[in-house]
C-alpha cells in the first residue's frame, strides 16, 4: 500500500466513525518524524479510543501495524505511529490546547474534500 492509499484510508476510516475535523498535513520537508500528519478529534474519551481502534483495525486487515502507540490509557491525545505517517487522533480539549495545526502551519495541507462526507 502506497503512502497516499494509506493516507486515503485512514481519513475514510475516520470519517466513516464520525471524526471531527480530519486535517492531513504533509510535513516531509519540515522533519524526519514523517511525512504526513493526520489529526482528527473525537467528542469523547471514549469516541478517542473507538477513533484509534478503528484505524489500527483496518490497517491491520492489509498487514499494516504502527511501530508505536502512545496514549490509550487517558485518550486524551492518542497516536499512531505508522513510521510515514502518524495519525494525532485527540478529544477536543486537548487538540485545542495542543494546536498541531498551528504548530506544524509549514506544512502542507492536504485536500480531503474527496474522500469525505459532507457535514
């Protein structure tokens, strides 16, 4: 699988499971961390952790599985880590206090217009 077919994927994914705000970031010339970041949010703690499971889940189904994960144990700030891509999946008041968006504003974001429902 590609890095954009995974990027497609995982912002299906996450959509499909009603995800707020899925934003892909591609910073492949701002670090060596990776090259897209895909940040969503959850309205709960426990839509967090069902956002993130779903993802590992369906990646796991292609032989996919992150290097690391970090956070489960709050689900407050969840991350999966797929070497290329690292998928931020947050509750909102953490994403609003953190701002990856504002952090990382070099980047380039990505349209997902095509692989998205509309509101």
């Amino acid at each position: 699988m590609t890095q954009i077919e995974m990027v497609q994927k995982i912002v299906k994914t996450l959509d499909l499971k009603k995800a707020q705000d899925i934003k892909v970031l591609k910073v492949t010339n701002l670090t060596i961390l990776a090259d897209y970041f895909i940040i969503a949010n959850g309205g709960s703690n426990t839509q967090t952790k069902a956002l993130a499971d779903e993802v590992d889940f369906k990646l796991s189904q292609d032989g996919v599985n992150p290097t690391r994960t970090e956070g489960y144990s709050s689900a407050n700030w969840i991350i999966l880590d797929y070497s290329d891509i690292i998928v931020h999946v947050f509750n909102k008041e953490s994403r609003d206090y953190y701002q990856l968006e504002r952090l990382w504003a070099d980047g380039e974001e990505i349209d997902i217009s095509n692989y998205v429902t509309e509101d």
